[in-house]
C-alpha cells in the first residue's frame, strides 16, 4: 500500500499563510487626552497603501498628524499625533487619507476619547461673580493723592508765578533814573567815561526832560542847546562838560547825591528802552 508524504501539502499551507496580509494591530488601549492637549499613537499598523493626514475642514472637532510612517510588510506602521477639541469618543478614520488616492474602507476603527475640562453638565465657563477688590498697597489713595499734588502744583504756577511776577515788575518798576545815572556820573567823575556812555546819559537826560519842559517837538540838537541853558536840567549837562574839558587829576569832586536829586522819580520807558 503506497502512502502519501503529507510535506507538500503542509509547504503549500504555509505559503498560502505567508502570502495572506497580517491583520491590523489597533492600539491595546484607547487614547484619552483632554480638550486642547495634544495625544499620541505609536506603532501602529494600518492596511493598505501609505496614509496622510486629511485635510481638516473648518470647526473640525479632531486636528491629526502623522509624525512617521515606516513599511511593514505589505503594511505600513504609523506613529500619529492628535488633538481632540470636543469632548466624547472619536473615531480617527474620517481624518486620514491615502496619499495614492485610493478608498480608506478597509481600515479598522481606530477609536480615541477625549476627556473634558470642565465639570460634568457644565457646557460653557460658569460667569464671573462680582467680589470686591483688595486694597493691595492702597493704589486708590495713592491715585488721589497723585492729583491733588498735580493740582497743588498748577496752583501754585498759576498763583505764586504770578505774584513773583507782580514782584518783579514792582521792583523795576521802582528804579530811579537817580539810579541809572549814578553809575555814568561816577565814571565820567574819575575819567573814565567812554563815548558810547556818554551819549547813553544825554539819551537819558534828553528823554528824562523832553516831557517835563515841552520839547517834543523839537530836534535832539536844540533839545540839548535848551537844556544847557536851563538852570535845573542843565546842571548835570554842565558839570558833564566841566568833567570832559579838565586835565586829568584836576577833576573836581561834587556831590553826586544832590547832583541826582531831581532824577529821584522812577524811570520813564522812554528812556528805559534807551539805556544799556
């Protein structure tokens, strides 16, 4: 009796088993990450041709991405990163696609969960109820007085800059031509007077009594020839030209005090705006 060798037989089961794809390994465990945190699967291995992440339409509850994807056999092994923006179980599937094109029906489920922030029954952030403020190193105090020192500043620029400036107009409002002449009388006394001084005192004395005697209407020349001849006016006028004719250390000393006694009133402008 001949018998069968069973070897061919057993050869040909085991190159049809080789030839059968592998089944698909999904993940042992389902991924669960919160709303907004990003999750991971690694080494997971899908049928059929490469796999890309689809493109994610608008308000899209889950954001996919496939970080790598190695051969394995006829299969590919995927490691895949996703963020789930909606609380609830979520299958991965719709978000994938084949980079040739093809159909992606023959894949198994591929299943996440997504955990949420906020409590149970809780769907939007509960409001903000009103509590009163702390005085943290008392801010509102420090506030107030920051503006009261502002206005105590601007009153006292309005009020005691202006009063300083009352003062000050008072003052020169007080100098004498006494005062001003003094000065060019005590120069001219010890010789020392220059020109351009000189004609500042007949300025002076021109303007000083061109009001007091009438001689607005006339010329500085016949002004100073009036004012030579008169018996107060010209006086210091005089004693200017005695000064100027003497030869030096003959100069006769006088009292500038009663010299300048009719020239005790404050200055006019007029013969402000002529001084130096």
């Amino acid at each position: 009796m001949n018998r069968t060798s069973p070897w061919p037989a057993l050869a040909l089961c085991l190159l049809a088993s080789a030839q059968q794809p592998a089944p698909s390994s999904p993940p042992p465990t389902t991924p669960q990450e919160t709303v907004g945190m990003p999750g991971r699967i690694e080494n997971l291995i899908l049928p059929g041709t490469e796999l890309a992440a689809a493109p994610a339409p608008p308000h899209t509850r889950i954001v996919l991405r496939i970080t790598a994807a190695r051969p394995h056999g006829s299969l590919f092994r995927y490691d895949i990163e996703f963020t789930g923006f909606e609380p609830g179980a979520h299958d991965l599937r719709p978000y994938l696609r084949r980079k040739d094109g093809s159909p992606t029906t023959d894949l198994p489920a591929i299943p996440i969960q997504v955990s949420p922030v906020l409590p149970a029954n809780v769907i939007e952030p509960r409001d903000l109820q009103p509590t009163s403020l702390p005085r943290v190193g008392g801010y509102t105090t420090w506030v107030i007085l920051a503006i009261l020192a502002w206005i105590a500043g601007l009153l006292a620029i309005l009020f005691v800059g202006r009063r300083k400036a009352v003062t000050t107009a008072g003052a020169t409002a007080e100098i004498t031509l006494a005062d001003r002449l003094r000065p060019l009388v005590e120069d001219a006394m010890a010789d020392r007077l220059q020109p351009e001084r000189r004609a500042e005192l007949e300025r002076l004395l021109l303007s000083w009594w061109r009001d007091r005697l009438g001689l607005q209407q006339r010329t500085a020349a016949e002004a100073v020839a009036t004012l030579r001849n008169h018996p107060e006016a010209g006086e210091l006028l005089r004693q200017l030209d005695a000064w100027l004719h003497e030869p030096p250390g003959r100069m006769r000393t006088v009292d500038v005090n009663a010299l300048l006694r009719p020239y005790q009133a404050p200055v006019p402008t007029t013969a402000r705006g002529g001084a130096a």
